[in-house]
C-alpha cells in the first residue's frame, strides 16, 4: 500500500511506502472555506487579537525563571494572563514549525519538514488561522515574520491578510547596521554572529516593526470592526544583533557563570546535528571546538537580543493599553521553537532535545479570573489555532488537529494532554526527501524518541531520559533493564500519536 505526498524540492506528487508502524503520513482533504458574506456580519463585538510571534526564544525570560534575563514587558504579560511552562513545538525549524501553528496541522499532515516548501504547495485550499478571521469579517494585518520568511516559492500567504504584509520577507543575516546607510535591511555578505553598536532601536527590523505596530494599533483603535493583528519579531535569531544599551544591561561575569556547566550528551549520533547555522557566520569556526570567548559573546549576544524585543513587545502593549484596547483584546505570545546555546555540544535548533521542542507560551484576555497563574500541563503549539479560534466564539474548524486551550485559561489545574509530540528529520537540512525521522515524545517525567527509516520505518536509534532525575537529557537511559517497561509503554504511545495525527 502507498501513500502520497509532495515532492520537496519540486512541487510534484511522489509515491512513498506507507509507514505501518506509524499509520502512515497523513495528507488531510482540502478544507472547506465558510461563505465570506455570510460570515461578515458576525464579527462586530468580538475581541480583537494581538498575536506575537518570536523567532529562536527558548525559555530563556523572567517569567519563566532565568536569573539574570532583564524581560520587564513580557514578565508584565504574564503577570496579566496565563503562562503554560510545558509547552511544545511541533519542529524545532522555522517553516514547518509556523507552518503547523498557523494552518493548526502536524507536519507529516502538512508534507513539511524543510525550509523552502510552502504549505500552498501541499495544501493549496487550506485555511489559515488570520484566513479564518478574515473570513469572519476581522480586518487581518502581518507584521513582521510571522509565516516562514526566506527562500520560498510564494512569500508569506497574501491571502491571509486584508493589507500587504509588511516587513515579512528577507534573510536574517541582511539585518544589519551600517554605518552611513538607512535604516533598512541591507545586502551585505554574511558578517560575524553578533554585532554591538551605539544605534537607536529601528537601525535594526524589530525597532521598526514595533513602531509599525504601534501605528497600526492608532489606526485602528476607533474602528468597530475587529482586527487580528499578528506582529513578528525577528529576534533573538542570529544575528545576535541589538543596540548597545541592550547588551550594557547585563553582567558578562554572570553570563559565564550561567555557562560554565552545560550538559554533554550520550546521545546517538542521529540525534546530533553539525551546528551549521551558527558556523555560518565568519567569527565562528566552521570546524571544532567553539571557545569560552566565543561562547560567552554569543550567550551575551542571544540576553541583549532579548531584552531588545522585549523593549518592542512593550512598545506594542503600552500602546494597546494608551488606546483602550487592553479590555477587549487577547493578547497571545509564543516562539516557534527553542535553542541549544553549547548545551549538548550543539548550537541553535534543529534537534528533538527539550532545550530546542520547549517554548514560551502566554495567553491573556479580557477580564481573566486567575491572571499572573501558570499551567502544568502539557501543550502543544497546533494548539493555538483552534484556543483563538474558541475565545473568540468563532465555529470550530473540524479539520484543524490541535486541541483547545480553553479549559486551562478556564482552570490552570487541569490538564489537556498526556503527552506532547515533537519531530525532526535526518538530514537536518535536506533536499528531495528526508531518510531518517526522529519522533519525540514528551510525557510528564520522560522523553522518549525513535528514529526510524522514512521509507521502510525500521527504527534506527531510541533515547530515554528521565526528567525527574535529568532534566538537562545529559544521559540517555534506553537500554538500562530498570527503564524497559516505562520504554516500551512510551513506544507504543508514540506509535498511536503519530499514526492519530
């Protein structure tokens, strides 16, 4: 028996064995859009949405507990809404990860696993989350990157949006200040991984982005008609570029203490990826070891880049507040996946470790019974499509594959799943097809992975590691005797996630 999907490189359909001991990919009908007239006239009265994105933001803030990360305006935030610390993405890469959240799909259902293909390629009928306000009558704006943002056949989704998307598009090594130049992205050769200068906040795209925001938060503060408007900062993305008061607010000695004991791995190599990202960039060795130097100015670099955005996040906020929108607006913030910073041996994303699946997540809406609460349980970022969808009294999406939120914004205490579902493929960057992937599993007191042959679905390595007793995934416990029935109900569990999608 076979299945279908898409051609990664080319856009045409291929034929690939069906993974049996997953259920096989799933390739889901094309969704029905609703009648735009007769939706229209429901949205006046309803809340608006503010849907922050960030690009590489581990749980790396204030709120979430890090010692010396200076995050006053996202600490705010959660102070007035709903924190969830065990949140998870779907695939630690930018196109498929945004790709699941933005369409509320998995990314074996969405045939993306890489960087170049665009979910309209796979799915060209598919409805996305601000699509679907849309469709509700919402005036729907982007700002910023909020959908992938390079090196793709069709750039951002001008169909989800009511205006042109502004400040979507581009590399991220072009955001770059040069002397003498505007303030723009520039077309410069790659440079070093950071840069430390005495500029104002728009000599670089976020600065711009948030004074973008703002204005259109002015524009449409009298309007009776509600708007969806998504804001996408490009930090703390490499380069870890940010003006110099950002990296003045902390003290490097402390840096290196935060630094000095990250956890090493005995993880199968499969698990592991050659760090090609930060090695990019010229400051950086291609080859071998990262120095102390090296590793403190990079560290030092992702704090100020930050704190950079978290002084936008507040711009935006202080400025739906100056409106007197606070009241009727939800504000929901979120990474689209975490980073290695030397832990493991590895740099920036691409694997299945906690450190890079784990995300921030903040929800916050009008007139919250509990606000400044945290939840335990377990979520997933394809949840949030059909949550918005829910507090904004919108009709469910049947073909959407997350789960709502809403009984945790309703009681933090409860929970929503058992477990969350991360996956990668190997090669970590591919063309064509991908020859191993790497499904990941996270329960409340384990991570349990399997890589399997993606053709044949032969497993090729398995990790456990026990969070009680390792939270760092220092040791990898799969083939310890003590382990095998905790091993093999994981892998059944896993089985029935992935073939369920």
């Amino acid at each position: 028996m076979r299945v279908y999907d898409y051609d990664l490189s080319k856009g045409d359909r291929i034929a690939i064995p069906q993974l049996t001991w997953t259920g096989g990919i799933l390739l889901l009908p094309p969704t029905t859009k609703p009648n735009e007239k007769q939706t229209t006239r429901s949205a006046i009265g309803k809340p608006n949405v503010l849907f922050i994105a960030v690009d590489d933001l581990r749980v790396q803030l204030g709120c979430y507990g890090d010692p010396i990360a200076q995050t006053p305006n996202i600490d705010a935030l959660a102070a007035r809404g709903l924190l969830f610390q065990r949140a998870y993405c779907q695939q630690a890469l930018c196109n498929p990860s945004r790709a699941s959240v933005m369409t509320g799909r998995y990314p074996d259902s969405l045939g993306i696993w890489n960087l170049v293909t665009h979910f309209r390629e796979t799915h060209p009928d598919i409805v996305t989350l601000p699509e679907r306000f849309k469709m509700e009558g919402y005036y729907t704006q982007n700002i910023g990157k909020v959908f992938h943002n390079y090196r793709q056949n069709i750039q951002n989704d001008p169909q989800s949006w009511s205006v042109p998307a502004k400040f979507a598009w581009g590399a991220h090594s072009n955001d770059w200040y040069v002397e003498g130049e505007p303030f723009e992205m520039h077309q410069v050769p790659k440079g070093p991984a950071v840069q430390k200068v005495d500029v104002p906040d728009e000599a670089y795209l976020d600065g711009r982005i948030a004074k973008a925001a703002v204005e259109t938060l002015q524009q449409r503060a009298n309007d009776k008609q509600p708007f969806f408007l998504a804001v996408g900062f490009w930090k703390p993305h490499l380069p870890f570029n940010a003006p110099q008061k950002y990296w003045d607010q902390y003290d490097v000695q402390e840096i290196a203490e935060q630094i000095k004991d990250l956890p090493g791995s005995n993880a199968p190599e499969i698990a592991r990826h050659d760090s090609r990202e930060v090695r990019s960039y010229t400051d950086i060795p291609k080859k071998g070891a990262i120095t102390h130097e090296q590793n403190l100015r990079l560290n030092h670099g992702y704090y100020a880049a930050i704190s950079f955005f978290d002084t936008q996040v507040g711009k935006v906020l202080d400025e739906l507040k100056k409106q007197g929108l606070v009241e009727n607006t939800i504000v929901v913030l979120w990474s689209d996946h975490g980073l290695h910073l030397g832990e493991h041996d590895l740099w920036c994303k691409t694997s299945n470790f906690e450190l890079d699946a784990r995300v921030p997540l903040i929800i916050s809406q009008p007139s919250m019974t509990n606000p400044g609460k945290q939840s335990n349980s377990l979520v997933e970022l394809v949840d949030l499509y059909p949550t918005i969808v829910d507090l904004c009294g919108l009709a469910p999406q049947s073909a959407v594959e997350g789960t709502s939120l809403l009984p945790l914004l309703e009681n933090p205490e409860k929970s929503v799943r058992s477990s969350a579902l991360t996956q990668h493929p190997r090669p970590a960057y591919y063309q064509g097809m991908p020859d191993v992937m790497g499904y990941s599993l996270r329960s409340n007191d384990f991570r349990y992975t399997e890589w399997r042959d993606f053709k044949t679905g032969k497993m090729t390595a398995a990790e456990l590691y026990d969070h009680k007793s390792d939270p760092q995934e220092a040791t990898n416990v799969v083939e310890k005797s003590k382990y095998e029935a905790v091993r093999q109900k994981l892998s059944e569990q896993l089985a029935s996630r992935v073939g369920q999608k």
